[in-house]
C-alpha cells in the first residue's frame, strides 16, 4: 500500500510542528502497523505466561526429583551397610569352619 494512501495516526507532538518530511514521515503510524504491533505484544505476553507456568512446573517437578533422589541415596546407604555387614559374616562363617 502506498505510503500516501494508508491511514494514519496522528503524532504525537501536535500538528503544528515543524519538520523535514523524513521527520514527519516517521511521526505518522500507521494504523495496520499499529494492531499488528498490538497482537504481537499479545502473542509476547502469552508466551510468557506459558513460560512461567512451564518454568513453575518444571521447578516443582525438580524438587519432588531431588527429594526422591536423596531417599535413593539414603537407602542405597542402608543397603550397602546391611550387605557389607553380611559379608563381614559370612567371611567369619568360612574363617570358623
């Protein structure tokens, strides 16, 4: 579309200014530019609050993960004593017989 023919917005700075043609050329918005601008913020706006929320889940998933992750620890310990302490046995039992 030409750049005469769109409809414009008017600047800002009021209509008495003024100002080289490249200035004006700037100052006046395009109404078009203006909502597609206006969607895209909006399209921003809900990626991040997918992201958050993504972000929110992730964290909480990563927790419960750590949290599970020391009970392993914990009982992978437990288990190594038990199974040591049964060696420690069992050798006794073979010295004796």
């Amino acid at each position: 579309m030409p750049l005469d023919a769109r409809p414009l917005t008017r600047c800002p700075s009021g209509p008495n200014i003024v100002a080289s043609p490249h200035f004006l050329r700037r100052c006046w918005v395009d109404n078009e530019d203006i909502k597609a601008l206006e969607q895209r913020i909006d399209q921003l706006i809900a990626a991040c609050q997918r992201l958050r929320q993504d972000n929110q889940l992730l964290r909480s998933e990563n927790e419960n993960l750590s949290q599970k992750h020391t009970r392993l620890v914990e009982k992978t310990q437990v288990a190594r004593t038990r199974i040591e302490a049964m060696i420690g046995r069992l050798k006794s039992l073979e010295r004796s017989t």
